[in-house]
C-alpha cells in the first residue's frame, strides 16, 4: 500500500508537477514532429496517471470485492 500522506509521496509530487511544467511548455514549441509531440504528450499522461494514484486508490477502496458467488 501507498502511503500518500508520507513526505516521500509528497516529494514525489513536487517532482512531477515540475517535470509536468518542463513537459508542458516543450510541448508549446511549433518546431516539433509530429513523433516528438506524441511523445511528449504520453508522458504527460503517464505522469498524470500517476498523480491520480490516490484518488484512483480511494475510489477503488470504496468498491465491494467479488463475493463469494463470483467464485
């Protein structure tokens, strides 16, 4: 499990906003391929995903497990 209230978490956090901000603004120049664009924009994404980790944990969380009829 993840502890998302640590100070590591949140130092984690820190690193991705900012890489998110570097991402973001290479993803701004005109000069960029098509290829580069796309690359950029999936790591945005991933990063993204990443940053949804605690909601995406609470609500999963929230969700009844299989019963024992699934089986």
């Amino acid at each position: 499990m993840i502890d998302f209230t640590s100070s590591t978490w949140r130092s984690l956090v820190d690193h991705l906003h900012t890489e998110l901000a570097i991402l973001r603004g290479k993803n701004d120049n005109p000069k960029l391929t098509q290829e580069e664009t796309s690359a950029i924009r999936g790591r945005i994404a991933q990063i993204n995903d990443l940053l949804s980790l605690p909601r995406l944990m609470e609500t999963k969380a929230r969700m009844p497990g299989p019963s024992q009829e699934d089986y």
